[in-house]
C-alpha cells in the first residue's frame, strides 16, 4: 500500500463527492488499488442519499493512462478471472447515479474505458483519449470494443483501436465522445456546476432518465418508448413531481426529497 492515498475523496458541495485519483508518478494508472478503492466508493454511495452526483478526475498530466502495466507481467487469464478485475470496472458502468468525468491529460486504455463508463465527459483542451492496448498484444478490456463504436462510429474507433492512434479534445467533441470541451483549469469546476445543478434535481426522475439512457444502447426502439411512458407514468405518483409542479406554478426553486 503506498502512504499517499489513490484516491481522495471531498464534498465541494452538498450531495456531490468529488474524487480525485492520486498516482501522479504514474499517470494514474490503474492499479488493482486504486481500482478496488473507486469500486469500494461508489458502492458505498449507491444507496447514501447524502450522495446525489459524484465527479471523476484525475491530474493534470492525466486522467488516467491505462491500467497499471507493471501489474500485467504476473497476470494470466486465471489471476484475470480471479481478480475480477472486471468487476472493479464494472462498479462503473453500474453506479446508479449521475457521473460526470472531468479529463484533463492522458486518458488512455482503461482510463478511456473508465471516462466512457461516466455518464458525461466534460474534457480539457489537453485531453487525449485512445484504446492503445493493441501495442501490447492485447485488447481493450473494460469497454473499448463496445462502447467506444457505439459513441464515435466504427471507423474512428477502428483508427483507435487498431491503430492505436488517440485523438484529442476538440476531435473526441466533433465525434460526440465528450459533452464539452473547457480550457485545462476549468475542466473540474465545470464537471462540478453540472453536478450542482443535477443535484438540485428531483433524484428518481434523475435516476431513472438515466436508467432509461443507458439502456437505450440494447433496447428496440418500441420496448424503450413503452419503458419510457411506464417509467414517467410512475413518476407521476412521486412526491417530487408533486413538488416540481407546484414550485412551477408558485414561481419557486423546487425542494426534492427523492421520495
Ligand atoms: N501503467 C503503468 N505505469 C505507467 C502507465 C501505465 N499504463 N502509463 C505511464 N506510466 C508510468 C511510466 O512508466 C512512467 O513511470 P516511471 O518510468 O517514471 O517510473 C510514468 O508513468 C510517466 O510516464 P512516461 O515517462 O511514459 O511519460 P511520457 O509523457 O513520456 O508518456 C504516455 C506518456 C501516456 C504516452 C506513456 O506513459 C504511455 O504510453 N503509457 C502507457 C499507455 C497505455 O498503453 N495504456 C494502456 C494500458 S493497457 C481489463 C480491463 C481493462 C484493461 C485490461 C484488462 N479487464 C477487465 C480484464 C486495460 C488495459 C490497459 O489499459
């Protein structure tokens, strides 16, 4: 274990955690620590509700270039299936709530897998985002072949992942991977005021359009739409749609409760 910690943790601002990972020397690859850590996180939040939006970033230099490569001269395919490493990244790709990635840097292999799995990117102008594992015989593993396509189309993911070439800010803008891109020094503050502004939100109607997104990816068209009017039927019946539409009428902010 070293001293300093992988990750840290603060609350900028009620109901937001802001987590930073913390390998500088290292780019923040991903190690099996820091993996675990992120994993322990977030599912730890998944049912606080002091804990609305939760923003991933990492340094200046790099969100993160991969996973740990100085890991993978002892890894085989049974350490691979025994660490369920997968699972780690899959803490990702199952957080229920909103996820903003703030990239700055390098955010390579699984550290783009990693930034894809958030909900919305928000990238520096010094981003560079690409799947290079092909350099190391291997492939992407947490997401790269099947995430990656289905955002940027399959011939910049090809150039990406068979190439290995990564692209930067403005082209992962133009290819829809990112939401925004901000100058480097405010890439963070911007992940956070859309975080503020999520957590104002009413939490289920939140929660649930995103549900609703997410499986837009593996959803016919007409199984989504029926889902999509069941889901908003519901939320018909909550407290917080009681209040939202009163604040409306009453001409004031909105007090959800997530009930
Ligand atoms: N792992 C370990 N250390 C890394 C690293 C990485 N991914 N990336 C950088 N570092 C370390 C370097 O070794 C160096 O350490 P020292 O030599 O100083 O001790 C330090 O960070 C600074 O890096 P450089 O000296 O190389 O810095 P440069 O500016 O010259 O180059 C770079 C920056 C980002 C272009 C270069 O570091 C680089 O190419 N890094 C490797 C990028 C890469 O190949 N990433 C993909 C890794 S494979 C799975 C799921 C996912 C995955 C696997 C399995 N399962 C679910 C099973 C994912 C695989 C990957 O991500």
């Amino acid at each position: 274990m070293s001293e300093e910690p992988v990750i840290r943790i603060t609350e900028p601002a009620p109901f937001v955690r802001l987590v930073t990972m913390n390998r500088p020397g290292a780019l923040n690859a991903l190690s099996g620590e820091l993996l675990g850590a992120l994993a322990q996180a977030l599912d730890g939040w998944r049912h606080d509700e002091a804990v609305r939006a939760v923003v991933l970033t990492g340094g200046e230099r790099a969100f993160a270039a991969g996973a740990d490569i100085k890991e993978f001269p002892l890894q085989t395919p049974a350490t691979q299936i025994l660490e369920e490493r997968a699972a780690l990244f899959d803490a990702i790709g199952r957080f229920p709530k909103p996820l903003i990635a703030a990239v700055n840097g390098y955010a390579l292999g699984g550290g783009c897998e990693v930034a894809m799995a958030c909900d919305i990117i928000i990238a520096g102008e010094t981003a560079r985002f690409g799947q290079p594992e092909v350099n190391l015989g291997i492939i992407p593993g947490a997401g790269g072949t099947q995430r990656l396509p289905r955002t940027v189309g399959k011939s910049l993911a090809m150039l990406m992942c068979l190439a290995a070439e990564p692209i930067d800010a403005k082209r992962a803008l133009s290819a829809g991977l990112v939401a925004e891109v901000t100058p480097k020094e405010l890439t963070v503050e911007r992940a956070l005021a859309i975080a503020k502004a999520i957590v104002a939100r009413p939490p289920l109607a939140v929660r649930v359009a995103k549900d609703l997104i997410l499986r837009s990816y593996d959803t016919p068209l007409d199984a989504g739409l029926k889902l999509e009017r069941r889901s908003n039927a519901a939320l018909f019946g909550t407290e917080d749609k009681q209040e939202g539409v009163a604040a409306f009428i009453e001409k004031r902010p909105g007090n959800f409760k997530g009930r």
